[in-house]
C-alpha cells in the first residue's frame, strides 16, 4: 500500500513538473492566458511533444532560411568580385595604351595601324594656339594653382557608348586611323560631354602616331587653353615640352615645362617636367 502511494504521488510531481507553460489564446479570450488542462499524464507528455517537434520544425525552417540567406551572400560576392576583376582589367588597358603611346612619344616611332587607308580627318572650326607656350594658356595667370578634377561621366547612354566605341578602336583594335574620326565625330556631337577633354587629348596622341606633328600640337594647346581645369590639361602641357624638345626647340620646352611646374605643381607630370628643367 505503501509502495502505490509513493509511486503516484511520483507520478503526480512529474506531471506537475512538466507541465508546460500557459498558452495565450488571442483569438478567444482577448488576449488573456488560459492554462491548458489535461486529462491524464499521457496527454501532458503529448502536449510537450507537440511544442518540442513545433519548436523544432521553426528552428528547421530558420536553419534553411539562414543558408538561403548565405548563399546570395556568396552569389553576390562573386558577382561584385568579377566586376571588380573586370574593371581592374579595362583601367590595365587603359594605362597599358597610354604608357605605350607615351613610350612610342619619346622614342619618335610610329606604330603601324591596322588599316593602311589613309583617313582625311574632319577639321573643327575652332582656331588653335600657334604653338606660343604663353599664347597656349590665353592669358591665363600662369602661376595659379589649379585643381584637377576626373572628367564628368554622362548618364546618357549613347553619349557613353560612343566615346567607349572610339576608346576600344585604340585600346582593342589598335584601329588608330579609324579611332582619329571617330573621336572627331564624338566632339560635334557632344561638344559639353565632359569626355571631349580627353577626346582632344587622344587626337593629339593619335596625330603623333602618324607623325602628324602639327595636328596633335594643335589638340594638345586645345586641351590646355579650353579645358584647363581637366584631368589632362597637365599631361597635355608635357606632351607639348616633348614636342618643343623633340623639334630641337629648347626655349619653348623650358617655357612648357615651367608652365606645367607653375600651374600644376601637385600632378604626376610635374614632377617629370622638375627633372627635365634640371637636365635642359
């Protein structure tokens, strides 16, 4: 007798301690705590099954959620990284042409073009310096400091995509009779893009190529005296000194490195244009 009184009341402090806590039923009571009731121990023991395997099937669902979360995690990181890759390859591109271009300045060659047909370049109606270093800078004060700013990109897609097309005839196809017009025809048609700097920039590079030595003066004082708050008025003064100094004209490239070292004194340029002040 003994025995079955300790062993229900065994029972019964089992039941007690896994009851489970209260259930708010919102929808029947406003919102107040209705502790369920149970019948016998089993229903207890099934009730808590209920609430472990619900408990286990949210954590599951969370569990799936988290990994669906990492993997366009994952995704995204490796679409961000190939662009990032393939922008870090147009820029090598970019300065791979330009160290090319500069290379074939200083040594006076010629790279042969793609297409041999000569092509007549459209001739723009503004006049040009006459090559003076002070007539270049138009009455500019020639020891203000100036800021280089990067060119303005445009929003407008065909504005965009014809200067990308007149960039890839140099840097892809190394096309430079056929990039000469086409950069030519980007600055009739968009003559306020803020690429039109670096058009002319390119034309005097291009006009060298083809040994064009009056041609690409004349785009290079153009970059200096119209656009002398771009991104290539110091790289245009230097091409210009190389010019003057390639010609045999010492004064003249004094006058447009000193020009460079006076308005530019922070830009890359200079700091070449300093050494070669040294050495003339």
């Amino acid at each position: 007798m003994k025995k079955s009184v300790i062993t229900a009341l065994s029972v019964i402090s089992i039941a007690l301690w896994a009851d489970p806590a209260p259930v708010a039923d919102l929808s029947r009571t406003g919102g107040t705590t209705v502790k369920p009731k149970y019948n016998s121990t089993a229903e207890r023991i099934e009730a808590l099954e209920r609430v472990v395997e619900a408990r286990a099937n949210a954590q599951l669902q969370m569990q799936q959620q988290l990994s669906a979360l990492l993997d366009e995690v994952a995704e995204l990181r490796g679409v961000t990284e190939t662009h990032a890759y393939k922008l870090e390859e147009i820029l090598q591109q970019q300065r791979n042409i330009y160290q090319e271009m500069d290379r074939r300045l200083g040594s006076g060659q010629a790279p042969s073009a793609t297409n041999p047909t000569p092509v007549t370049p459209a001739v723009t109606n503004e006049p040009a310096p006459g090559g003076n270093p002070a007539a270049v800078l138009g009455g500019q004060d020639q020891n203000a400091g100036a800021v280089e700013p990067e060119p303005v990109v445009s929003a407008n897609a065909s504005e965009g995509g014809a200067y990308e097309a007149a960039v890839n005839l140099v840097l892809k196809d190394r096309n430079y009779d056929a990039a000469i017009p086409a950069f030519e025809q980007f600055v009739r048609e968009y003559p306020d893009s803020g690429y039109v700097p670096n058009s002319y920039y390119w034309l005097g590079q291009l006009f060298f190529t083809k040994n064009e030595t009056l041609k690409a003066k004349a785009q290079f004082e153009r970059v200096v005296s119209q656009y002398p708050q771009s991104s290539k008025a110091a790289d245009a003064l230097a091409k210009l000194g190389q010019l003057a100094e390639r010609d045999g004209d010492v004064a003249a490239a004094k006058q447009f490195y000193q020009l460079l070292v006076n308005k530019y004194p922070q830009s890359k340029p200079a700091k070449a244009a300093k050494a070669k002040l040294d050495t003339l």
